[in-house]
C-alpha cells in the first residue's frame, strides 16, 4: 500500500506558492442553488438532486453566453424542503451588479434571462466559499470550516459552492459582485476578510486577484498593495497591458496618475496542484521587476 499523499494545500503551503495573480476567469457568473450532497461534478453527478442531462443542458446554456456556472447551497444542515434560488454577477469594473431571484424547480434554471433582469437586484455580496468535497477533499475540510465561521456572522450573504478552481489554495472564497477570489482564507480571520469588504476594502496577501481582470493585472495590483499599502477595492485599475519579448508591462491607476509595473513570467517546478492529480506539472508564477510612478 503506497503511503497517504499530504493533501495538496498542504504542500502548497510548505512550498509558499504565491498566491496572486492565480484567480480563473469570469466576467459573470450564474450562481444556482441545489441543495444536497454533491458528486464531482454538482450538475453532472449529482442523482438525487439533478437529472444529469438536465444538468448538462443547463450548463451548456449558460457557458455558451459567457457565464461561469457554479452550484450553491447553505451551510450547515441540509433544509428538508428544497429551494431554487438563483444569482447573476456581472463583476466588470465600472458596472458591477449582482441580481437574484427563484424558480419553482431545477428546470427553471432553463428559462432564466442571463443577464438577471427576471431578478431583483440584491443589495449586499453573495460570499460563497468553496466545499466540493468530493472534488477535492481541501476543499471540504477547509472550506467548510471557512463557511461556518463566515456564515455564523453573515448568515444572510453565506453559501457554500462547487468548484472553484486553485484546490491548493484551499480554502477558496468568492465575493460577488466584484468577483474578488480569495485563498488560504481558513488560515485567517474569514468573515473579518467579509467585514473588510463591506467597508470597501480588501485583504491582499490572500487575494489572488479579481475574476474579470487578466492574471498579469492581478499579480501587478498586488504588488503595487504591497509597496503603497492601497486597500481599495475599487482602486488600481488597469489602463494598458503589453506583452514583451521577456516581460509583461502593466499600467495601473492612482489617484495622482498612474503607476507602471513590470513582471517577469516564469513557469514553477512540477507540482500537484489538486489532491487527485496523479502527474505533476509547473504553473505559471509572476515575478516583480520594477515599480514606477508617472
């Protein structure tokens, strides 16, 4: 018997992976609740919540228009009768809106506008902290205990979702409508990362960047957090990406004009990135170079 593996946020945490500028992509998002236990996949493998061609369907729609589609429910004890609320995100910078509503069964996921507009708008975040324990068991260990915590001070806004990409950073958060997607967040005072959000602010040593923005622009804000200390969410916004020979040139926003970041793109040593990984491979990794002012 080979001997048990250490779980994959585990190593990441001992080789200090960087955890910005790793946050996946997604301008909007559709947000569907199915209550129950999932399978690996919520909307594929999941029997006795969804028939699987109904789930398939329902993704495919949605992921045709652009959206990422991720599976909600409410943490704690599952509820005896079943709800089918639903939100739309649009996280883009200038325009965020978050928008929800409920149909009568999971069908109904079908005839949803996928711009919200069926819904009303919601005033507040919708936080949603990954457990898909059967995709990747960080996320159901750490992740629920992320959920819980935030949850016991912001029951309202609190769910837990399916998959979110980045196991390895586990446990993973998502903050909408900005679309702000932390990591490592049981590692921290979790809903203190919610309480800072509603004041406008974030948290960046475990932000890994901002769903609707390109991952150079997101290592690139974190390194200027780090040298002025900005925790604006709604700061640093990109003005100009180029990509060089051997660098990455990112100009960011400020109140005085703008700041100038350079980076060098490097590629890591193999590693495991989720649990169930058997071959290792390298990621991306994004290296300060200069910071300037104009």
């Amino acid at each position: 018997m080979s001997p048990k593996r250490t779980p994959c946020s585990d190593q990441s945490l001992a080789r200090n992976d960087p955890i910005y500028g790793t946050a996946g992509a997604g301008r909007s998002w559709a947000m569907l609740e199915l209550s129950g236990g999932w399978g690996h996949s919520a909307f594929l493998d999941s029997p006795s919540i969804i028939a699987r061609d109904l789930g398939r369907s329902i993704c495919r729609r949605i992921e045709t228009a652009g959206l990422r589609v991720t599976a909600i429910r409410r943490p704690g004890r599952r509820q005896e009768k079943l709800r089918w609320r639903w939100f739309i995100a649009n996280c883009e910078e200038g325009s965020e809106a978050l928008h929800g509503g409920e149909v009568d069964d999971a069908r109904g996921y079908l005839d949803i506008a996928l711009d919200g507009s069926d819904g009303e708008p919601v005033d507040g975040p919708l936080v949603a902290v990954c457990a898909h324990g059967r995709h990747d068991q960080c996320c159901a260990v750490r992740g629920r205990s992320a959920a819980s915590a935030i949850a016991a001070r912001y029951p309202e806004f609190t769910w837990e979702c399916s998959h979110l990409g980045g196991d390895r950073f586990a446990a993973t958060m998502l903050i909408l409508p900005e679309g702000l997607c932390y990591g490592r967040v049981d590692s921290t005072d979790s809903a203190g990362l919610v309480a800072k959000y509603l004041d406008g602010r974030l948290d960046h040593r475990y932000l890994r960047g901002r769903t609707c923005l390109p991952h150079p622009v997101q290592a690139a804000q974190y390194f200027v957090r780090e040298s002025l200390g900005d925790d604006r969410i709604h700061a640093l916004s990109p003005l100009k990406v180029e990509h060089g020979q051997h660098d990455i040139h990112v100009q960011l926003r400020t109140d005085s004009g703008s700041v100038d970041v350079v980076l060098a793109e490097r590629m890591s040593e193999p590693l495991l990135s989720m649990c169930r990984s058997t071959v290792a491979g390298p990621v991306r990794t994004f290296e300060l170079v200069s910071i300037s002012s104009d």
